[in-house]
C-alpha cells in the first residue's frame, strides 16, 4: 500500500504533464505547413502542366516508382526469410501510407510489425528484419552524393535520349552495388567514411560536445545488419541498391518528362537532399518541405522554375500521393485475408 499511494501523485503528474505533446505537435504542423503554404501551393498550381508532358517518359516515371517498391518488397523478403509477397507488399503499403499521413514514421513501422506479426512473422525477429532493411536503404542513399562527384566535375548534361536516360540509371544502380558490396565485404570504405564523419562533425556543429566512437558504432550496426542477411546479403545489396537506384531515375524520368536537361550530377544532389528532407518530423512524410527543397534544387540545377514545378509535382504524385490509396487498398486486403489480429502460427515460406 505504501508502495501505491507514493507511486499514484507520479502517475497523476505524468497524466497532467502529457497533454501538451499532441498539442505541441499539432501547432508544430500547422506552422510548418502555413509556412511552407506558398510552396505548396506553386507546386498543385502547376498541375495544368501535366497536359503538356512527354507521356511515354511520365508513364516511366510512374514504372520506376513500381519497380522500387518491388525492389523493396523483396528486400523485405529476403530479411524476412520469406517468399510470400503478399503479407510483405500488404505491410509496407499499409505503413507506408500511415507514416506519410502522420508527421512521425513510427507509427508506420509499428502498424508494418503488428500486421506482419497478424499474418505469422515472430515479432522480435520482425523488428530486426526491418531495421536491417532500413540499414541498407540508408547507406545506398548515403553514398549518392559520393557517386555524384566525378559527374560534378565532369558537368555531362542530361540526353534527349531514353537509352542514355535508362544507361545513367544502370550505371548509378550498377555503382550503388559496388559500394555497398565494399561496406559489407570490408571494415576500410566503412571507417574511412565515418572517421570522416566524424571529424566533419567535430569541426562544425559538435565543436563543444566532440563525437568519438562514430567508425566502431557504424562497422558494429554493419555486423548485425550482415548477420541478419546471412549468406542472401548480395541479393539484399541488389533489391536496396535498386529501390534507391529505380526511384532517383524516376526522377530524371520526371525531368525528362517536361523537357528539363540540367546536369544529372546536380539532380543526384537534389535526389538526395529531397530524400533527407521527407525524414523531417515536422510535417507528414516531409509535404511542403520536399517539395520546397526540391524546386529550389532543380532550379539550381539548371531547370527552369516552371519545369522545376511540373516535374516535382509529377514525381510526388508517383512516389508520395499515389502509393497512399495502394496502402489504404492493402490494408483491406489484408485484413479480408488474414482478420483481426490473433496468434499466429510460423510463416508459411514455401508460398
């Protein structure tokens, strides 16, 4: 009793300190997006635009989009120890569509576990699976900017042309393999980058609070990432470095789409900084900021602002809005197949 009655004015003060969070949240939104209103709205003004686009290339830009969601669908398999697709393609869908609908992505993480857990999957070894699988898809989106510097340099303009479209794409698909095959395979590329890291941090924004440790925590997260792979890790290499690679060329589908010919080095940058700025917690999967950063890039780039709107737009309703209806449809499909949730059984893997 004396144990309840010390612990009751905690639990009481924990319930009065709480409800100022969702408030918090809510007006951390509704500022963001007031601020980032005009953007916005430049960006679904441009939609008469989309009469004028080159269709066989935004009908690509759509393709490439699917071809990255199944590339990570099979990088979920492979983590998962899986060959069923659909409680895989139904989870992420589901997921993804509830973390680009609340600004926080772990809702979505936590909604992809529970319905995978719903159709057999252990829950502990889910959780791994998945944060193996986030693990890779982060470091091939992290060795974009590396790959773009010889084009930087070398300042090679976008073709007119679909082949050297479609060769550009296969060569950054083709480098993102060999990078994260060097990662893997060895500690040097790894400790090199983070021990640059590192330094780059400690003279810049962690002047007073010096960063240590940064290469053996990154080569330790690699080990597990490794370990949960086993011997299917190239197969994994392949279906990450795909999903990076098929989405960044959805984008130069979506420039080449309204006739934009900037230097694709800087379209890699611009990829890169729009895919950092999704991660803001501040409003649902980045609106507003994304496609702010990414006009403001293209524009950079050398598209012009008209074309910089049009193409954004087009390559936001491919891989943001239309993937949102797909996941509430899978969510259905889902529970039509599988029900509520109950104790599930080990996975059938030989579907």
């Amino acid at each position: 009793m004396p144990e309840a009655a010390a612990a009751h004015p905690d639990h009481r003060r924990g319930r009065g300190t709480a409800w100022w969070r969702p408030v918090v949240v809510v007006a951390v939104v509704g500022l963001s997006l007031y601020v980032l209103l005009p953007s916005l709205m430049s960006v679904f003004g441009s939609w008469r635009s989309l009469s004028h686009l080159s269709w066989p290339f935004a009908i690509l830009t759509v393709g490439c989009e699917v071809a990255s969601f199944v590339c990570l669908w099979e990088l979920e398999r492979i983590v998962l120890g899986t060959r069923m697709w659909f409680p895989v393609i139904a989870a992420q869908l589901s997921g993804n569509a509830l973390g680009h609908l609340v600004p926080s992505a772990a809702p979505g993480g936590a909604l992809e576990t529970s319905m995978l857990a719903t159709a057999g999957f252990d829950a502990g070894e889910t959780v791994a699976a998945l944060g193996a699988s986030t693990g890779l898809q982060w470091a091939t989106t992290s060795s974009l900017p590396v790959l773009a510097l010889p084009a930087i340099l070398g300042g090679t303009p976008i073709n007119h042309r679909l082949d050297v479209a479609a060769y550009l794409g296969a060569g950054v698909l083709l480098l993102l393999i060999a990078v994260a095959t060097a990662a893997l395979a060895t500690d040097r590329p790894l400790t090199l980058a983070a021990s640059a890291a590192q330094w780059l941090l400690n003279a810049t924004l962690r002047r007073h609070d010096p960063v240590t440790g940064l290469p053996e925590k990154v080569l330790a997260d690699r080990d597990v990432i490794r370990a949960t792979l086993g011997h299917r890790w190239k197969a994994a290499l392949a279906a990450a470095a795909g999903n990076t690679g098929f989405d960044y060329l959805a984008l130069l589908c979506a420039l080449r789409a309204v006739g934009a010919d900037p230097r694709p080095s800087l379209v890699l940058l611009a990829y890169v900084a729009a895919t950092l700025l999704a991660l803001l917690p501040f409003t649902p999967g980045g609106v507003g900021f994304v496609e702010a950063g990414l006009v403001s890039t293209l524009t950079l780039a050398g598209v012009p602002a008209a074309g910089a709107l049009t193409a954004t737009l087009l390559y936001r309703i491919a891989a943001y809005w239309l993937p949102l209806p797909a996941g509430g449809i899978a969510y259905l499909l889902f529970r039509h197949r599988y029900g509520p949730r109950t104790s599930g059984s080990a996975p059938d893997t030989a579907q």
